[in-house]
C-alpha cells in the first residue's frame, strides 16, 4: 500500500474467503458476499459463490 495501491484482494480458495484491504483496514468476505471494484475498477463486481461454486 505504501507503492500506491489503493486496493488489494486475498483470495483464500481453501476456507473460500476474500480478504479486502482498503486504506489501511481489512474486511473480510463470505461466499455470501459480492467481491465489487469499488472504484478502482467501477462495474466489477463478482458473486463470490461463484468464484467458490467448487470449492469444497
């Protein structure tokens, strides 16, 4: 974050999780949730049941 990314993803294929970090915090998502761009990249947005659709 330092070089001047303003956000990154940690996907977790294993516990099926996606890790968000933003300005200095992190959230944490679910199969439930929906990974989103935000405004790095405007219109993404990705279900994350179906990134974990098979995973076990």
């Amino acid at each position: 974050m330092r070089g001047g990314v303003r956000l990154t993803w940690a996907v977790d294929v294993e516990n099926a999780v996606v890790t968000v970090y933003r300005g200095g915090q992190a959230r944490l998502l679910t199969r439930a949730d929906v990974l989103e761009g935000e405004d790095v990249l405007p219109g993404f947005r990705l279900p994350l049941s179906k990134l974990f659709e098979n995973a076990s």
